[in-house]
C-alpha cells in the first residue's frame, strides 16, 4: 500500500511514513496525517486523541476478541476505536465488513484471471 501511494502519478504522490506499535512518537505522526492505514492486529490500538478532524482511516486489521454475550463467543474488532475515532473521521472502514469484502472480490478477479491465462 505504502509502495502504490508513494508512485509518481495521479493515485499516488504521496508522502508515506511507514511506523509500527512501537514507534516512539506515534501520536505526533497520526496527528498529522491525511490518511491512516492501519495493519496491525492490536483491537482498538488507534485511538481519537492520534488522530486529526477529517482524517480517513482505511482498517485493515482483524482480530478475535472473546465476547461471552455474543452467540458465536467472540467479536471481531479492528485496530481503530471505531466509535470514538468515526466522530472525527471524513471516512473510516468499518470492521467487520470494511475492506474484507473488497479483499475477498480481489482474489476471486484474480483467480479468474490466472484460470483465463492458464487457458489461452
């Protein structure tokens, strides 16, 4: 993701700074960025306070959290505080149902593809 958007042209241009649960100061960068992708696996790690008004925070991550009142005995979270950081947000994915879908679609076209290829 960092690679596609940091390309020359008109989807990319961008400045990427790539960081992880452990950089020192994560909150300074959150703040100021325009766009959040986050993928780490750490529920509700992302928190309102790390981020700026308008940002748009794409979730990637999942992760199974026990919950004994749901009929399965878990929830499904995402790194972002979805509650708390959607009150800021221009746009936020949703965990569940975000960009798993999209994932899902992707590989199914790309399957189809490699079977067209395959063939010819």
């Amino acid at each position: 993701m960092s690679i596609l958007m940091s390309q020359k042209g008109a989807a990319g241009d961008a400045t990427v700074t790539l960081t992880h649960s452990r950089t020192k100061n994560l909150a300074e960068l959150t703040l100021e960025a325009d766009i959040i992708v986050s993928a780490l696996g750490v529920p509700d790690f992302l928190k309102a306070d790390m981020v700026k008004e308008g940002v748009v925070i794409i979730d990637v991550g999942i992760t199974r959290v026990v919950d004994e009142s749901h009929p399965k005995g878990y929830v499904i979270k995402g790194d972002v505080d979805f509650e708390k950081v959607s009150e800021k947000a221009s746009f936020i994915t949703p965990v569940p149902g975000g960009v798993g879908p999209m994932t899902i679609a992707m590989l199914l076209k790309n399957t189809l593809i490699s079977c067209e290829r395959k063939s010819k």
